[in-house]
C-alpha cells in the first residue's frame, strides 16, 4: 500500500507447543502440536507430572517431580509432534521445524547442585540431539534454546521433544515448573503487497503439502486430526497442487502423482446407502477416515462438501493437464464428477437441494436461500453431462435484498463473508449475470457488495470492538481463539448486515474472510489488502506455521 511503514526488519511469531491449560490434569493427553504427551523414566529413575492452576498468571502450568537414579539414563518428560498410529506413515507423526529459530519457555524449579536439564529433539529417523537448559531459579524465568543446536538431525521431520534429567553423581531429586512451551521465529518481513501474498500462499500450499495422506491421498480437516479427511478440504487440496506445481513449490510429476492417488481412492470408494460407505449415488460423506476412506463417525453425505470436492477435481484436472500425465488426471476428475447422481439430491416439489441425507434419518436441511454454495451445487448440477437437472434449480431459493453502508445486495442468511464467494473461488463470475427471468443478479458485483458492507460494519463496530479497528474486517465462520475445544470455539454464524437474521459477532474477524475478498478490488485501493497488513502488523501471535490463525480477537 501507498505510504505503508513497516515496524521492523523481521517479524516475530510463536507456535505453542503446549501451554498446559487444556486436557486433564494428569494422565493421557495430548499436546498442542497433536501428539501425546507424558512422563518417560529408566530403571531406578523416576518422574511424574501433574497440571496446577497459576494463581498469578491464571490457566495452568506443568510440574515435574523427579528422581534421577546414577547408572540410569534418567528420566523427563516428552511430546510426540504428531499421533502415534501404525497406519498412519512417519511423515504424518512429524513436524516441520525449519521455520522457527528457538524453542522458549517459562521455566522455575528446585534442583539439585550440578543438575543439568537437557532438551531433546528426535527426527524420524531416530537421531536425537541435546542442547542445555538454563538452569531453573525458583522464580518464573524465559529461557531459550537456539535451534541451530540441533543442525545434525532433519529439523523438516521432527517427531519427539523431550525434556531429560540425567543423573548428577549421587541420586538427584528435584521439581521442574514448566509453561508456555513454543516454538518461535523471525523470518524476514515482507518488504512488499506481493511478498506478503506469496508468503500467505506459500504457507497455506504447506497447509494442503503435510495434509495428504501418504497412502489414500485425502486431506486431513485439521492438523489436530489428521486421520481425518474433509472431502471439502480435500477439494481445496486438489485445487491447490497445479498452484503448486506452477509456483515451484512442488514438482510437477509429485502433483500429477498425489493428484492420482486421491483421485484412484475417491472412484474406487465403496458408493451405497449402507452407513458404512464413502457415500451414496456419487456424493460422499462430509468427513471420510483418511486411512481407509469410508465414512468417520455419523457424518452426513454432504451436497455442499461433495460440490467442493468436484470443483476442486475438475481445477485439478485441467490445471495439471499441461504436465506429463496430466490429461489422466482430467479423465479420473471428470469420471469422479460425472458419478454425482444430483437428482437424488433434490427435493423435486420445492426444486432445491437438501443439504444432506443419512442412512439413519434420510435428507435433511435445504439450500432454499441464497448462498454462494447453493449456486455452485446449482451450476455442478445443472452442467452435469451424465445426471443434469433443469436450470430453474437455480431460480427455486430465495433471493432477498438487504442494505448496509449504502450497499444493496442480495443477502445471505447470516451474512457470513465467505458464503458469497464459495463459487468464485472455482468459477470466474466476473463481467457475468445470470438469467433469472425477473431479477438477474451480477453475482460477483454482490459479492463485492457484501464485502464493503462487511467493511463498514466493522468500522462502524470499531469503538466497542479492538479487532475491528484500522481497517481489519473479516466477519466470517472461524475458530473463535480461546481455550476451549475446537467444537466449543467453531462459529458458522459470524456475519455482519445485511442479513436474515441479526448478525452473530463478538470481535472475532477471520483473516481469511478478508484475503477471500482481495480479487474484488484489483486495480484500485484494495480494502482486502489493507486488512490483511493490519492483521500481520497489530495481531504478532496470528501468524503461524500454516499462516495466519483461523480466528483473531484482540478484545
């Protein structure tokens, strides 16, 4: 942006490891870089850890008490950086760590004379590499551990961390306080709007890059869990490998041949209406097992979720096809594509779409108001080549107006920003209106419409709520940050007028609301743009290893 000054020459992120304040307080749980955590002891040697309540800081810290036996290898604490799971492959249990610098803590204890505390890193090759602690004062201290200590082992597949206590002459006993457990990085600041994109880019490909399962080739829906695939996030994944392959982050015959493996498991999927299939008449269930592709839990099957999984194909299809093995791909996406029985899906006296159906309570749910997904189900469907439905599916839901900030706009119902611009991420609307025989709309001019509208709302939102100042919006479904479950902090109705309903918010804004906004300003002062330097410049702790968080609020 014109006249932008850039607050320093690096920036400074963290990535928690763990900071102690979720789970039980002692027992199985799991860290927050997705693995189990716990206590390891050898022979004679012995420790064991319990989670407090910080009665200063507030939330919780971890205590360690220990005995280090001599002629034992002592004993501590680690964090597995991934699940453990046979079918699971190694690459899936590890993380890359090339991006951080050192790995810090908050750290207090009492200890013997000459007892040292060791950090361990573990690749997944089995090589590990110890570097020293500061010694542990009995008030709360940072400490700090370079990573370039660790240079001998692959820091792109790091498996374990460890905390080791080695006997120190005669038998040693002691307590370790430990908290706030990150990883932390200064990499170069962008210097440029361009070198801001490609940094987002580069880091959200790195997102859909760890995600594929080695051995289906479906993408996991969280890094949390990643034995489980979205069919949406695996459409998204799809779509990303010609970007991929384009910008050379990826070679070519990798895409080609990650490309060919999902594709292979979703075609050969088992299609029926048993409630342990990948799904029914060509669509599949929202959530698959990425080990084995059949249907997680009591997922539904999905027409949204199975539509983004198509689009996401049929762009990767025709991406790759300039590349050796390509034109395979394009077949086995529009084989996939041609499989979709969308009349099943239709609830034929209304001529809308059910949102989903499952063998234990049939369809459910309807895409009778406007939404950007209830128009790309409509324009899949109605451009199937093998199971079309009649045009006028896309005149059946209801198109109603609203106005804010001197926008008027066919709404959506929560006025989410992303549930206008679903289609346009795979179909270019630009300069298009559609044919609706008494109000044909210009749907990427509505677009951005809601865009401003979401824009003004936060501004005018601004003096209650922090996050939505200095031209931050992004009212859209996100992680709200906290720290409760994943399931307590997701909200799919966050939204700004105009609306159905009176829009849900609670200064949360979604980065991601805004980057989806960028293409409907190119060629003039872009808000998106604006936005987006706003997050990176005010918000220090939302960058991380996939990029910007899902969720930021600074109130």
């Amino acid at each position: 942006m014109p006249g932008l000054v850039l607050i320093a020459a690096v920036l400074s992120f963290s990535e928690p490891v763990d900071n102690f304040d979720l789970g039980p307080p002692r027992g199985a749980r799991a860290c927050n870089f997705f693995g189990p955590m716990g206590a390891w002891s050898d022979g004679a040697s012995h420790a064991d850890w319990v989670l407090l309540p910080d009665p200063v800081a507030g939330g919780r810290f971890l205590r360690l008490t220990f005995q280090a036996a001599e002629g034992t290898a002592g004993c501590g604490l680690y964090f597995l950086l991934g699940p453990q799971d046979n079918d699971l492959s190694p690459t899936l249990g590890a993380r890359d760590l090339r991006h951080y610098s050192a790995l810090c803590l908050r750290l207090r204890g009492q200890v013997p004379e000459g007892q040292t505390a060791l950090l361990e890193l573990t690749d997944a090759d089995g090589r590990n590499v110890r570097a020293p602690l500061p010694r542990a004062a009995t008030s709360w201290a940072e400490a700090s551990v370079s990573l370039d200590a660790f240079a001998p082992i692959d820091l792109s597949r790091v498996t374990k961390i460890a905390l080791v206590l080695p006997p120190c002459g005669a038998a040693s006993q002691g307590r370790l306080d430990l908290d706030d457990l990150a990883l932390t990085c200064a990499e170069p600041e962008p210097i440029s709007d361009d070198a801001l994109l490609d940094l987002m880019e580069r880091r959200a490909w790195e997102f859909f890059r760890d995600g594929f399962h080695p051995v289906t080739g479906l993408v996991w829906d969280k890094a949390s869990t990643p034995h489980i695939s979205s069919i949406a996030a695996t459409g998204f994944g799809l779509a990303a490998l010609p970007v991929a392959a384009r910008r050379g982050w990826l070679l070519p015959e990798n895409a080609v041949s990650l490309a060919r493996r999902c594709l292979s498991t979703l075609i050969a999927a088992p299609q029926s209406e048993a409630h342990d299939a990948a799904g029914a008449h060509g669509f599949f269930y929202h959530f698959l097992d990425a080990r084995t592709g059949r249907r997680a839990g009591q997922c539904e099957v999905s027409s949204i979720d199975t539509a983004l999984l198509i689009a996401g194909a049929l762009t990767c299809g025709e991406g790759l096809a300039e590349f050796p093995g390509g034109a395979e791909i394009r077949d086995m996406a529009t084989s996939l594509a041609a499989a979709v029985e969308w009349p099943w899906m239709l609830d034929a006296s209304r001529k809308v779409f059910w949102m989903g159906w499952q063998p234990e309570r049939g369809f459910f749910g309807s895409w009778d108001y406007y939404t950007d997904e209830a128009l790309l189900i409509s324009l899949l469907a109605v451009g199937s080549p093998t199971h079309p439905v009649a045009p006028d599916v896309a005149w059946a839901w209801k198109r109603e107006r609203g106005s804010y900030g001197g926008q008027n706009l066919i709404q959506t119902y929560c006025g989410t920003i992303f549930s206008y611009l679903f289609c346009s991420l795979f179909v270019d609307l630009r300069g298009r209106t559609d044919r609706h025989p008494t109000h044909p709309v210009d749907w990427w001019a509505n677009a951005r419409a809601a865009a401003l509208a979401n824009l003004a709302f936060c501004r005018d939102q601004a003096q209650e709520f922090v996050t939505y100042r200095n031209g931050r919006f992004g009212l859209s479904a996100c992680l709200a940050p906290g720290e409760a479950t994943w399931q307590e902090r997701y909200d799919g109705d966050y939204g700004a007028p105009p609306a159905a309903v009176s829009p849900h918010h609670d200064g949360t804004l979604a980065p991601y609301g805004a980057a989806m906004c960028l293409p409907l300003f190119v060629g003039e002062e872009n808000p998106a743009l604006t936005a987006l330097w706003s997050f990176w410049r005010d918000c220090r702790r939302l960058w991380g290893m996939y990029g910007f968080h899902d969720g930021c609020n600074l109130s």
